[in-house]
C-alpha cells in the first residue's frame, strides 16, 4: 500500500527546496579580499625601487643598500612611490 503525502506536506517541502536552492547560490559570491589583490599587484611588478633613492633598482623584494628600507614596486611611470602614495 502507497503511502500518500498530503498536499499542504508536499508544498512546505518544495517551498524548503526552493530556498534551499537560493540560499546555496548566494553563498558562492564572496567579494574579493584585498590579500588577493595585493598578490596580482606583486606578481605584476617586474621591478622594485627604493622610495628614498629611485636609482636603486632590483628585479626581486629586498632592502635598499644605501638606507635599508623595503624596496616598494615600481609603478607605471617609473615612481618609486609605495602603495596609496599620491
């Protein structure tokens, strides 16, 4: 013998699936943190440079020779300003 499930049952049960299914979509928009755009920012630069001394170049992360502060990407124009810097 079938069981039958009432009709008030069957429409609480697609209502739950519906929502189900809409909350499960909106959990995979996350919006991007900024550690992740400071990665492609990194990896984009090919050149470093000292704030204080822009004639000190290097292809890698490190310290400026002459003062010992951190050598910042080099930006489009060939500024060794650091990151926000106007």
């Amino acid at each position: 013998m079938a069981m039958l499930i009432p009709g008030r049952v069957m429409i609480v049960v697609a209502a739950l699936l519906v929502a189900a299914s809409a909350f499960g979509c909106g959990c995979a928009k996350t919006a991007p943190d900024d550690k992740t755009n400071e990665a492609k920012e990194t990896t984009a630069a090919k050149s470093y440079t000292c704030p204080m001394h822009p004639e000190v170049t290097s292809d890698a992360p490190g310290e400026c020779p002459k003062c010992g502060m951190d050598l910042v990407p080099k930006n489009d124009e060939g500024a060794g300003t650091a990151k926000g810097g106007k």
